[in-house]
C-alpha cells in the first residue's frame, strides 16, 4: 500500500490495525471497509477512484483514492466515532 504525505498526519497503528475491506453494500454498490468505517465509490477521473467516508453528507473529510483496487491516496482523519 502506497500511502501520500495524508500517512504523516495519520497515525501509524490505525493505517496497520485496519486493512482495507473491498466488497459492495446491501444494495450492490462498491464499498471500502476499513475498520468500522465505511468508504462508498465516488467515481473516476482518469485512473483514480475518489471513495468518501459514508459520513460526508456531516461534513468528514475522510477519503481514499484508490488505482487498479490499490490505496494510493489517504485521509483518514474523521470527525465522528
């Protein structure tokens, strides 16, 4: 897993303890599980997926930016439990 300059500001024991979970959610669409926290597809541009924390729509800035399934982007800083 390829992290950018997002793994400094993210401690290290929560990128390890959590391996990224790619599966779909009970209604079919594709999802990342990492942990208890949920990323759902965004889309494409170019060759990246953008994934946002399903907890956006309260303003959490978590993402992931995935290539070819894998983790090349991360922000893991949530601002909810």
């Amino acid at each position: 897993m390829s992290l950018s300059s997002a793994e400094s500001q993210t401690p290290h024991r929560i990128l390890r303890s959590y391996a990224p979970v790619f599966t779909t959610s009970r209604y079919g669409k594709p999802v990342i599980q990492m942990g208890r926290y949920r990323f759902n597809k965004s889309g494409n541009t170019g060759w990246k997926t953008h994934w946002y924390c399903v907890k956006a729509c309260m303003k959490c800035k978590a993402k992931i930016v995935t290539k070819d399934d894998e983790i090349i982007e991360i922000n893991a800083l949530h601002n909810h439990q």
